[in-house]
C-alpha cells in the first residue's frame, strides 16, 4: 500500500524542517487545519525520536505564527490520533492543528473532550 504522506507534493508543503513538513489539510475541520507530517514513514507519536520529537513541536509554532496571520483564529486544538481507536485512518505520524473560531461550535467548553464523533472513512 501506498502512503499519501510518503508521497506528498514538496509544492503544498507550507512549512518544514529536517524532520517533519506541513502541509493544508484535505479534510479541514475549520478553515487553516493543518497537519505535521513526519518525514520518515512510522505510525505513532510513540515512535519518534526526541530529534523528530521537537522538530514537530518547533514546526506547530511555526506553523501557529503562519496561522495567526492568514486567519486570525482565536484559539486551536492541536491532536494525535494514535491507532484506529483513536480515529487514525493513516498509518504514518500526523498531528492536527485545527484553528477555533468564536463560534464554530455552539459551546466550546471541554475543548478535545467534545470531539468524539462518528468516525468518517476518508479513504
């Protein structure tokens, strides 16, 4: 099988490192979702080494700065899906940041805790 993140086109990456790149998300959840793809190919966060580990959590800040411009959001969510219980249908490290908006849900409170939806195939 093939991974679309393995596979990615360097011309949508909005932003990168040794480690990871970032890229727009085909699926947004809001306006600005963006997604922090490791650039070697392994499935879970718990994999990473400490180098790929923070050059993911540098490019989130960087990613935020690039974000908070383009957008203006007023908070975010950042997430790892970490096996199919968890809602990953891709088997190769990602992590979410989703822009929030005043407004996009009708109460935000609890934040991730409310994110527990139906698990839509995207494949």
């Amino acid at each position: 099988m093939e991974c679309i993140f393995c596979n990615c086109d360097k011309e949508n990456y909005i932003a990168e490192n040794k480690y990871a790149f970032a890229i727009l998300d085909k699926y947004p959840v809001n306006e600005g979702h963006t997604l922090i793809i490791s650039k070697r190919h392994f499935e879970s966060l718990f994999e990473a080494t400490p180098d790929e580990a923070k050059a993911i959590f540098n490019l989130i800040h960087e990613v935020k700065e690039i974000l908070d411009v383009q957008y203006n959001p007023q908070g975010y969510n950042i997430g790892v899906n970490v096996g199919y219980a968890a809602g990953q249908t891709v088997k190769h490290l990602h992590v979410h940041v989703i822009p929030r908006y005043r407004g996009d849900v009708e109460n935000p409170r609890g934040g991730i805790r409310n994110l527990k939806v139906p698990l839509v195939n995207y494949d």
